[in-house]
C-alpha cells in the first residue's frame, strides 16, 4: 500500500493510503479528497487534477508528457515548478508517502 497526503489550501491534511499503480487523481476522487475533480477520469484533458508536488518526490516522478505540459498551460491556479496533474502520476513504493498541495481552484 501507498500513502498520499493532499494538504488543503487551508493546511489540512487528506491522508489516503492506495495500491500501487493507482494515480493520486484517483486516489483522491476515491476517497472524496476535496478540491481535486478529475473531470475526464484521467486522460490529462482537463487539468482538474492540478497539484503542486512537494520538492522532496521531484526526482521521483515521471518526465512530463507533452501532453501534460499541454495541459498545465491550461490550469485555473496558477502553473508553478511544482505543477503536476495528480492523473498522471501512480503510487508506487518510490513515492510512498508523497506530499501535495491541492490549488484553491480546479474549475
């Protein structure tokens, strides 16, 4: 099992803990995370799974896509270093116990 934590804008925490594989959009609209919607069910083509990840899993994570570069462009929060889409990015050992900031807003 992975652990994700998605830290509200007001600074509370959402804990979840999910199979390895399952994306943090996923995990997040499963467990009824607040703020992140993943309007098209994680095909990267709607940036509602905006999250800024935490500098300590950077190196962990995948390249970004053309496809999610796209799409970050087209975020209501701001687009930061830190700016990933949760659809695209899977629980793994590697990443047990990652840490991301959910925007204000999504929509």
């Amino acid at each position: 099992m992975s652990t994700i934590t998605f830290i509200q804008p007001s600074g509370e925490p959402a804990v979840v803990t999910v199979e390895p594989g399952t994306s943090l959009m996923r995990a997040a609209v499963t467990n009824g995370v607040d703020g992140i919607v993943g309007e098209c069910g994680g095909q990267a083509m709607c940036a509602t799974c905006h999250v800024y990840v935490r500098s300590d899993f950077a190196d962990a994570l995948p390249e970004v896509s053309d496809d999610e570069d796209e799409m970050l462009d087209c975020t209501i929060a701001e687009r930061t270093d830190r700016s990933r889409l949760g659809c695209q990015i899977k629980a793994s050992d590697e990443l047990d116990g990652i840490v991301v900031d959910v925007p204000s807003d999504q929509v």
